[in-house]
C-alpha cells in the first residue's frame, strides 16, 4: 500500500491544457496551489498521440461525483504517478504534462463529456497522518493508477476499482549494456539493487530477492541517477514507471521483466460509484477495441522497447486499490 501512497503525494493540483492533444497544466498556470510534494522531474515526456473525441451528450445516471463534476464545469482527477517520464511528467520543462497515465484519464474524461480543458489534476489517495487510515479527497473523481491493496485492519479502502487498463507489476531497470541480468527470474546473489526507500516494495524485494543487495534512496530518479553512475546494479519498482525512465534514457538504461508481481493497474472511483466505474470500464474496452490504448502506449511507452499489449477485459470486480 505505502507504494501507492507515496506516488499519490507527488501529483500536482492543475488544470488540463486545451490545445495540442492531452497535456495537464501546473499549478503555476493558474490552477489551484498543491500542498503535495513537487514532482520530481520536468524532463520532457512524448507527445500526445491524438486528441479523443468529446462525447457531449454524455451523462452518467446514479453517478453523483459525475453530476457534481458536470455542475462545477470540471472533472478532478488524481494521478499517482505524476513525475514519472512517459507516464505523467512536465513536457519539454513547461507547464503542461502528458505521458501514458494522462492519455488514460484524458481518453476517460471524453467518454463522459469532458474536454482536456475541464480536467484538473490534484494529489490523490493519501494515509490520514492522525488515524494512519486511507482517505479519498473529497472533490476527486477518479484517481488513475491504483492497484489492490490490503489495509491491514480488515477495513476497506475507500473506493472501487475498474477493470485493469495495464497489466505490469514490480519488474527490474538495468543499464543497457548489462548482458547480465537479462530476465527478473535472475537471483541477483550479491548484486546492488535499488529502491525507494520506505516503500512496500522494500519488502517485496527482500522476499524476490534475498541474495541482493539493497540500496534504499528516496526517489526513484536516485536509483536512476545511481544506476547511470554505476553504484548499483539494478533498480526495482513498478514496471510502468521504470518503462516510463526507459522510454526517456533509451540508449542508456532497458526494462527487465517478467514483472515479478502482476498486479496490474486500475483506476479508481469513490466507494458506491458503481455507475461512475461501470462507464470507466465501457470507455477503457471502447479505447482498448479501436486501438487507441496501444496509440497511447507506443507514442508514450514505447520508446523504451518494452512491448505490451491491453489488459484482459473483464475481471471480478473489487473494492480496493
């Protein structure tokens, strides 16, 4: 769960740019001033690959978050991985972002009668730092990059995921001219691998690896930058954003799979916003059908040279992120 948290307290509160295809503006642009975290990186990310068409007549009936957002004028949507290279980051260091995640929220949105311009972005699922409880922001809509999680006191998160839009899990980054490490079967018996520190993924790496090394640093762009310079050997986190590094670095660094945990990612919805969540899952089928997941994937992903392919399109469906 932690590693879900920590991601979530680096989106930004922002405003969607209107032109040029999907792109979600900072703060600084205008919108509303974010107490998260700042994001970590405003390298650029890859274009967006094609505007969606906006369904104006649009509605969600049972939804009251999509009435809410309809009589305000603007849906708000979180976006966990907001930094990440190729999955939400700032484009050529100005103020709008785009990447894979952004392309999801944006394909969504237009499903249900929003434009990039009535889009705005805000932290998302955090831990309640008095009761250590998950908490759902008010205003937020939907969050777009949860996976399941365990509270851990028999309660349930609060809010209902959809069908999966990507498959991946925790998986490896190494440089790209290491022969050695070529699959995350690999032991890694003495070998240096980071990861972010404090993340659930600490423990998940002690139990897919016990022979390596770990090097816990704050950030993922640590382990990166480590990697680069040759402190360590590997870099383990969830494949999406190590895909995301490898896309932006494509002579310098490769991902590494199978994902060692197949999770996969989802988005989410406040707890009884079946409707809200059933018109997600028709939008992500409809996108996934007429090719634009893979558009969006290939113009955003993959310059990293990792394939992929849509998520199967159903699941049991489940409370939790």
């Amino acid at each position: 769960m932690a590693a879900v948290l920590a991601a979530a307290s680096l989106s930004l509160a922002a405003g969607c740019s209107s032109g040029g295809g999907s792109g979600v503006q900072s703060a600084d642009s205008g919108g509303p001033a974010s107490t998260a975290a700042s994001a970590p990186s405003d390298r650029s990310a890859a274009p967006a690959p094609h505007d969606y068409t906006v369904d104006t007549a649009a509605s969600v009936p049972g939804s009251a978050h999509w009435t809410q957002a309809h009589q305000r004028g603007q849906l708000v949507v979180s976006i966990p991985h907001s930094g990440t290279p190729g999955v939400a980051s700032k484009v050529n260091g100005g103020d709008r972002y785009s990447g894979f995640d952004i392309e999801i929220a944006t394909m969504i949105a237009a499903d249900i009668g929003f434009g990039p311009d009535r889009i705005r972005v805000v932290p998302g699922p955090t831990m309640d730092s008095a009761g250590g409880r998950l908490r759902w922001p008010n205003d937020v809509d939907f969050s777009v990059g949860l996976t399941w999680i365990d509270t851990g006191d028999g309660t349930q998160p609060p809010f209902l995921l959809s069908d999966p839009y990507y498959a991946g899990g925790a998986a490896l980054l190494v440089a790209r001219n290491n022969d050695a490490i070529t699959t995350t079967t690999d032991p890694l018996a003495g070998r240096r691998l980071c990861l972010v520190e404090g993340d659930d993924n600490q423990e998940d790496a002690k139990t897919a690896y016990p022979q390596a090394v770990q090097v816990p640093l704050p950030q993922l762009a640590n382990c990166e930058a480590s990697l680069l310079g040759g402190q360590v050997d590997a870099v383990y986190g969830p494949d999406l954003d190590l895909r995301g590094l490898a896309a932006e670095r494509p002579d310098d660094v490769r991902p590494v799979g199978p994902p060692v945990s197949p999770p996969g990612l989802a988005v989410a919805v406040p707890t009884g916003e079946t409707a809200l969540r059933d018109a997600i899952n028709a939008s992500l089928r409809h996108h996934i059908d007429n090719g634009d997941w893979q558009a969006a994937y290939q113009a955003t992903l993959g310059p990293s040279g990792a394939t992929a392919s849509p998520p199967p399109a159903t699941r049991e469906p489940r409370t939790g992120s």
